[in-house]
C-alpha cells in the first residue's frame, strides 16, 4: 500500500479530467487471491490483490492495479519518474532497473530495491498510456531470492495483459 504515494505524487504532477473507460485484464486466478484493498478518487482507482490468507498489513506478493483518466504523458516517462521518486524516498537503498519491453503505448519493466528501510522487493511492472488514461499493473514480491523462479511467470502476465472497454 506504500505504492500509492507514488501515484499521489504522479496525480498530483500531471492532473486529470474524466471517467476512466478501460481496465486491465490480466487473467488473475481469483482462487488464489484476495482483493486487499481498493479506492476510488475521483478520476483515480486503485486494487491491490493478495494471495489468499494474507492481507494489507502481512503480505509476500502485491499485484497492483491503478487505472487513472485525463493523463497524456508516455509509459516511458512514467517509468522513469516513478523510479526517481523510490531513489528519492529512500535515498540509501539501490535500485536496480530493466526495461524489458518498450512499445508505443506500453512499457514492461523490472526492478529491485536493496538496501532499503523496508523489505527487499523485487517489482514488475506494465504501464499502459493511451487515450488520456494511465493504467499500471505492478506485481511486488518482498521476498526477492524466491520471487527469481517466478520471474516467468509474472511477465508472461504482464505481457499478455490488455486493456478492455469496461
């Protein structure tokens, strides 16, 4: 849930109007997860899934869904600030990022926190940009030496979701 922060700051610096008119479909198997948290501001939503018998408070994966409307700026400079303002917060700790895919109206990437005030993470991300809305899909493990095996498995996700009409 810290993540927000992040999208506060990223509303506040682009601003917004309207009703976001797509989501992201991203096959989650409900039958492992739970919906931990969600919010809706205005133009801004935001849903966080944990896997089953965890919560909010005492998770080990976090998939975030955050879609936002009156946005006209790129999955590229999305990326970016959203990774200068973790080295900004937390000033100590590393981060180390990859770009895994780069499109037109689209950004995959991952990355590391070390050394940080919180749980080592390891986070992959989809950022869609299209028609004045941002949609983001971040899958966080805090557990960083078990979330490698499922490398795979989350970009296959992040690769094969789409935006839909809602």
């Amino acid at each position: 849930m810290r993540f927000i922060y992040y999208w506060i700051a990223l509303i506040l610096t682009f601003g917004g109007l309207g009703a976001v008119k797509t989501v992201v479909d991203f096959g989650l198997d409900k039958s492992r997860w739970d919906i931990a948290y969600e919010g809706e501001v205005d133009n801004f939503k935001i849903i966080e899934y944990v896997p089953k018998g965890q919560s909010i408070e005492n998770w080990s994966e976090l998939i975030s869904v955050v879609a936002y409307d009156g946005v006209s700026v790129s999955p590229g400079s999305v990326f970016k600030s959203m990774i200068e303002e973790i080295k900004y917060r937390d000033p100590d700790s590393t981060v180390e990022s990859s770009i895994l895919e780069n499109g037109e109206d689209s950004l995959i990437a991952v990355w590391n926190l070390k050394n940080s005030k919180t749980p080592e993470e390891r986070n992959w991300i989809k950022i869609f940009a299209k028609n004045n809305e941002l949609h983001t899909l971040l899958v966080t493990s805090k557990q960083c030496k078990e979330a490698e095996p499922k490398s795979k498995v989350w970009e296959k996700m992040l690769k094969n979701a789409k935006l839909v009409s809602k």
